[in-house]
C-alpha cells in the first residue's frame, strides 16, 4: 500500500469520486440514459450533473439522459404517427 496518497488525483480519481458523489445525492432514473439501459444497471444521476453516475465513471461524455421538464412538453416532441 502506498505511504500517502491524498494529494495526486489522477482523472480517474475525480471521476470515480463525482461518480460516487452522484450516486448519493442523486436519485434513479425512471428511464435510464441508453448505456445504462444497454446494461442492464441503475441509472442515477443528481441535478448538478448531465451525466448519470454511471457514465461519469465510465468517461463517457455520451450521456443520453435528458431531464424533461415536464411529460406534456415531451409529448409535444413525439411524432403523430397516423397512418
Ligand atoms: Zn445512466
Ligand atoms: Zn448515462
């Protein structure tokens, strides 16, 4: 085990403790962003982040999950499908 380790963070350090730090004060999605769902996992993230924890932690800057700010405004985005 190293001596010290408090003052060199490497990224992934900071990543995995904003990872962290999301999955506690975060909460669930209902609908998981698409890695997460691909997956099979939890998909939580916190209103101080637009990537859930999971994508944070993995690095990945393609985070799909979209905070909607209310259902009404989301359907006015779903195509009419009439056939
Ligand atoms: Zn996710
Ligand atoms: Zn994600």
């Amino acid at each position: 085990m190293p001596p010290s380790r408090t003052s060199k963070l490497s990224r992934e350090d900071r990543r995995v403790l904003l990872s962290s730090r999301i999955q506690e004060q975060g909460f669930v999605e209902d609908m998981p962003c698409s890695n997460c769902e691909r997956q099979n996992i939890e998909c939580r993230s916190s209103p101080n982040s637009n990537s859930c924890a999971e994508c944070v932690r993995r690095g990945l800057s393609s985070c799909d999950l979209v905070v909607l700010p209310s259902t009404c405004e989301y359907f006015r985005f779903l195509p009419r499908s009439r056939y």
